[in-house]
C-alpha cells in the first residue's frame, strides 16, 4: 500500500511521556510538525506506560524527522 504523504506514521515510541515531549520539541525546532498520541492515558497509571507514547509526523517528513531523532539518541522503540 502506497502511504499518502498526509498520513500520519509512529516515528517514535516511548515508555515515558517526557521523552516523547523532548522529540516533538526537536521536531518542532526543525519545522516537524508532530502529535502524541495515547499522552492522556498517564492520568489513570502514573507518568509511564508500558505499550508506549506515540509520536507521529506526516509520512513526508517521516525520514527526516527519524534522521533528527537518531542523531540526538532518540530510538524508535
């Protein structure tokens, strides 16, 4: 399937929500917009959770926001 490049794919996923604020931060700084999903669950566990935060850009911007997201330690889990 061919991916459209508005569509939204995980370009990282992340146990503890203040890992996955310091990445959109970093992609925002590079012009990446990004979104946080399943970010309101925290309010019923605590801050971590453990099938993951996702953070996830436009399929357009998807490699270039991976290449800012490894070259700042950042791995998609």
């Amino acid at each position: 399937m061919e991916k459209n490049s508005d569509q939204l794919v995980t370009v990282l996923t992340a146990s503890l929500i203040h890992q996955v604020h310091i990445a959109k931060t970093l992609l925002a700084n590079n012009d990446i917009i990004s979104f946080i999903f399943d970010e309101n669950i925290a309010t019923s566990i605590g801050t971590a959770y453990v099938e993951g935060y996702r953070l996830e850009v436009r399929a357009s911007d998807y490699e270039k926001a991976k290449k800012i997201l490894e070259e700042t330690n950042f791995d998609d889990n």
